[in-house]
C-alpha cells in the first residue's frame, strides 16, 4: 500500500470563501492558509506513517485488485482531525481501511492564517499496489 501526498493537496476551499465544514463549527474563510498544518515528521512523516498502518485488504490482495481512494479531512485548531470523506474511490473494501488508518492519526500541527491557527482541509490519495 502506498501514499501519495504531492503539494497540491494541502488546502482546498470554493469560491466563495466561505464553506461551512461542521454544523456549528467555525467556517473556512480563505483559500489558501499562510501556514499549512504539518504531520509530526512533516509530509515525509506522515507518508512513513500512513503506509507503515495501512493493511492491504485480504480478498483484494488475494485477486491482486488495485486501486486509489481520494480522502479528504480537516485539521482543527488544536491539531485534531475529523470531517473524514472519501472524494474518489476505486473500491469499497479500500475506502474502509483508508478510513479506519486516518481515524488513528496523531495530532497535526495545525494551519495559520494571520498568526491564528484556523481549521483546513487537506486531500490525499491513497493508492493500492501490489
């Protein structure tokens, strides 16, 4: 199992600058943080990380299935995660084991805007291989 994080998937928001994350939570009100939340490690950290915990599904590994799963999150204020989506998915069996890794995930520290740390929403693909 390997992780793929590239650079471009640290932040995401629309448009209209204001995206409602969690009912009755603090809303995005930006595009891009100044500061982006970093995995204790960093990204090579969190790559070692994720892939060292991934388990390969028994019955897709026994066909020898591959496939991605597109996974976003949001990094709160105090480094906790939560809001856990699959945006793209090859395979059910996959997004269940991506799901239940990340829900195991360390603190981060989060994302600043304006010297506050602010909630932000990270994408990362998770790819299958044998």
């Amino acid at each position: 199992v390997e992780a793929e994080v590239s650079a471009t998937d640290f932040t995401k928001a629309d448009d209209t600058n204001t995206v409602p994350l969690v009912p009755n939570d603090d809303p995005i009100h930006f595009k891009i943080v100044q500061q982006v939340p970093e995995f204790p490690g960093g990204m090579s950290g969190f790559t070692r990380w994720l892939t060292a915990n991934l388990q390969y599904p028994e019955l897709l590994s026994k066909y020898h299935i591959q496939g991605q799963v597109i996974v976003s999150f949001v990094i709160n204020k105090d480094g906790t995660t939560s809001d856990f989506k699959i945006e793209k998915s090859d395979e059910p069996r996959m997004d269940q084991e991506v799901m239940r890794v990340l829900k195991l995930m360390p603190r981060w520290k989060p994302g600043y805007q304006d010297d506050q740390p602010c909630r932000t929403l990270f994408v990362v693909p998770v790819s299958f291989k044998m």
